[in-house]
C-alpha cells in the first residue's frame, strides 16, 4: 500500500483512475490485483451471478492449487504462464467445471488466468476445455465477460452466454458465437 501512497502524491490523476477501476472491478465482481494484495488474492473465488428469472446457472470459478483440475489448467496454458514469468509475474489460475450435456462423458474444465498482463479493460479471459480421453479439446477460447450455462441446447450442449447478451452455440466441435450471426 505504501507504493500505491507514494504514486498517489506523485502522479495524482494516475492514482485516481486505478481507484476507480478498483470500484468498477469490485462492482462487477471482479479482483483487483495488486502487488500488495496478490497474496489474498490466490485464495479467492470468482463467481459469475445470473438472476433467477435468467434461466442460466452461474459458473463458478476459483483458484485451487495443486489439484488435478489445476495441473490441467496449468499445463493447457503453458505459453501464457511461461510468457507471464518472463515478466516476472505469476498468474493466478482460477478453474472450475459445469455439466455442459445430459449425458456427458469428460469432464469440462473453464479456466481464466488472472494477471496484469493477461488482463486488459474488458477483465479477464475465460477458456472452456472437454476431456476427451488422454487429451483436452478447447471448445471455447479466450472470452471476456460473466460466463453463464443456459438451458436451452444446441448439438447436445447447453448455449453459453457470456455477459448477459452474448449467446455461444454449439457446433458439434466448438462454441461459435451468434452476436454476428444473420
């Protein structure tokens, strides 16, 4: 906090902005994080709300070190961990699963890397992962925003909807985005 006192008196308008961002993150659920503040912040959780009258069910995600859903997040995305120690900077990996199809056979893994870096202004990015057998298949990569499971279901998996308004739909392979779609 110290560091952040000093560049508050010495660049004002700086300070001010990052307090701001703070309140925004903080409003929409989202962790701040500072040098200072990294370490309470690896123990936290990230839960993405949806209201009941939605129809969708939350995702929740959370750092949980050492666990296999962990070393599985961790080795999926290696080159952005490596490139984020090469900047001195240790992400903190949040994972978590959901039921994606009625008759699911792998697990499905999301997971978001948290860091200045890997983060910009529209927060951090989410990636969603199916085991299938000895390997992962990426079935959505690197979006912005609240994730949430909707009921309604395309090619056997439920629609993903990501920030409230942005529905993802699967194609038997992958989720494709329908915001651009005719």
């Amino acid at each position: 906090m110290t560091r952040l006192s000093s560049a508050s008196r010495r660049f004002p308008a700086f300070a001010k902005s990052l307090r701001s961002a703070a309140t925004v993150m903080a409003l929409s659920g989202l962790a701040l994080i500072t040098p200072a503040g990294a370490a309470t912040a690896k123990h936290s959780a990230h839960r993405h709300h949806a209201s009941q009258s939605s129809g969708t069910i939350p995702v929740e995600l959370k750092s949980q070190p050492g666990t296999e859903l962990d070393k599985a997040a961790r080795s999926l995305n290696t080159d952005l961990l490596e490139d984020a120690t090469r900047h001195n900077e240790q992400p903190i990996v949040l994972t978590g699963t959901a039921k994606l199809a009625s008759k699911q056979k792998g697990t499905i893994l999301f997971v978001q890397l948290q860091s200045y870096r890997l983060c910009g202004s529209a927060g951090c990015t989410t990636s969603i992962y199916r085991k299938n057998g000895d390997k992962w298949d990426t079935l959505l990569d690197s979006v912005n925003g609240t994730i949430r499971i909707a009921r309604q279901r395309h090619n056997g998996m439920a629609d993903i909807v990501v920030d409230g308004n942005d529905r993802w739909v699967f194609d038997g392979q992958k989720y494709q985005d329908t915001l651009n779609s005719p």
